[in-house]
C-alpha cells in the first residue's frame, strides 16, 4: 500500500504539473501569441495592405484601365466596325444578294415552274388521269357490283390501281402547296379536288 501512495503521488503531481505548465503555456504563450501578433498582422500589415496597395490598384489602375482603354476601344474600333463594316455590309451585299438573286430567283424561276409546270401537270396528267381512269373504274366497278360475280385478279388490280391514283394525287396536292408556301393553293386544291375527278369545272 505505502508503494501505491507513492504512485498516486507521483501521478497527481505529474498530472498537475503537465496541466499546469501546458495550460499555462497554451493560454500564455500562444494565445497571446495569436492575439497579439498575428492579430496585429492581420489588422495592421494585409489590411493596410488590401484597403491600401490593392484597392488603390483596383480603383485607379484597373478602373482606369476600363474606362479608358476597354471603353474607348469597345467606343471606337468594335462600335465603328459594327457600323461601318458589318452595317454596310448587310445592307449592301446580303440585302442586295436577297432583294436581286434570291428574289428574283424565286418569282422567276420557281413561281414560273409552279404555274406553268406543276400547274400544267396536275391540270393535264393528274386531271386527265383521275377523270378517265378512276372515273371509268368508279362506273365499271360500281356497275360491276351491281351484277355479282366472283372477284377476279383484275378486279384486285383496278381497286389497287385506284388507290394509288388517290394517293398519289393527295401527295401532289400537298406537294404543290408545300413548294408555293401558299394556303390558297392548298385550300384551292382541296375545294377542287373532287370536281377534277368528276369533270366538272373548277
């Protein structure tokens, strides 16, 4: 037992002893080590140096840098090209290239081929198809129909046949209007649609 005191002793005065001193050293030394001379650093020498060394530079180097140089550059040479170059060039050679090539090409060439070609063709060929073909088909099937007789492979090929002629004409229709950018075609086509299979005038 008098062995154990004498380690306990020495425990509690070693214990003491390193709380004391590195306390001590802790809330001395360091502590007043941070507040004082960092601190002081801190507050004295890098703000000093910020509000003075770079806030300076920023607010006459750099922001003179703007105004002056950037500004008058932004003022002068891209406002002037946008005016001058770009301006006159738009105005110039893209409106003209689109007023003189483009236009004229487009209500020359392309509005001549839709009247006269397309126009011709569907007034002509599809016209002259879908009133003799179909329309002699529509008077044999349907009088056909009207004396029963067993289906035979041409009867399967004149229905085909007619299909097809309707189709085909509804995608020359829709064609005819795409190509014009036109809805009076387009509405034309379609109110005249059935009168072009039958003959009557449109």
């Amino acid at each position: 037992m008098h062995d154990l005191d004498i380690y306990i002793y020495i425990y509690i005065y070693i214990y003491i002893y390193i709380y004391t001193y590195i306390h001590t050293y802790i809330h001395t030394y360091i502590h007043t080590y941070i507040h004082t001379y960092i601190h002081t650093y801190i507050h004295t020498y890098i703000h000093t140096y910020i509000h003075t060394y770079i806030h300076t530079y920023i607010h006459t180097y750099i922001h003179t840098y703007i105004h002056t140089y950037i500004h008058t550059y932004i003022h002068t040479y891209i406002h002037t090209y946008i005016h001058t170059y770009i301006h006159t060039y738009i105005h110039t050679y893209i409106h003209t290239y689109i007023h003189t090539y483009i236009h004229t090409y487009i209500h020359t060439y392309i509005h001549t081929y839709i009247h006269t070609y397309i126009h011709t063709y569907t007034r002509t060929y599809v016209r002259t198809y879908v009133r003799t073909y179909i329309h002699t088909y529509i008077h044999t099937y349907i009088h056909t129909q009207t004396h029963p007789h067993t289906p035979t492979h041409d009867d399967f090929f004149r229905l085909y046949m007619c299909i097809d002629a309707l189709r085909m004409t509804i995608i020359d229709r829709k064609w005819i209007s795409m190509a014009r950018g036109n809805t009076e075609v387009s509405n034309h086509v379609q109110r005249n649609f059935w009168t072009w299979i039958f003959g009557r005038s449109s």
